[in-house]
C-alpha cells in the first residue's frame, strides 16, 4: 500500500497482513453509516467494532 491508496478485503478473507514488523504496526479502521440505517444494524456494528478493539488491545504485545 502507499499513501493515499486504500482497498477493500473480503470478507472470506480475514488475514489482512501476517508477518514480522520492526516498529509496531499500525492500524486503522474507520466505517460510513447509511444514514437511513436501521438502528439495530448500527447497534450491531458498533458492538462488533467495540469487541475489535478489546480483542486487539487485549493481544497487545
């Protein structure tokens, strides 16, 4: 990837990288909700990327 590219991934494939770093990696991770989006589809995205974050903190270092 360089600056200002982005790319999607599908869902089938989770690993988006697996490797060594020298320096911690970093991690991005931002989404758009439809504005006509039923309240409990946005409930449920905000509980997944919640439980994201704990995973990922939780495996820190």
């Amino acid at each position: 990837m360089k600056a200002g590219e982005s790319r999607t991934f599908a869902a089938s494939n989770r690993t988006v990288f697996d490797g060594q770093v020298s320096e911690g990696p970093m991690f991005a991770l931002s989404y758009w909700e439809a504005d006509q989006s039923p309240p409990a589809w946005a409930k449920t995205l905000q509980e997944m990327l919640v439980a994201l974050s704990d995973h990922m903190f939780s495996h820190w270092g």
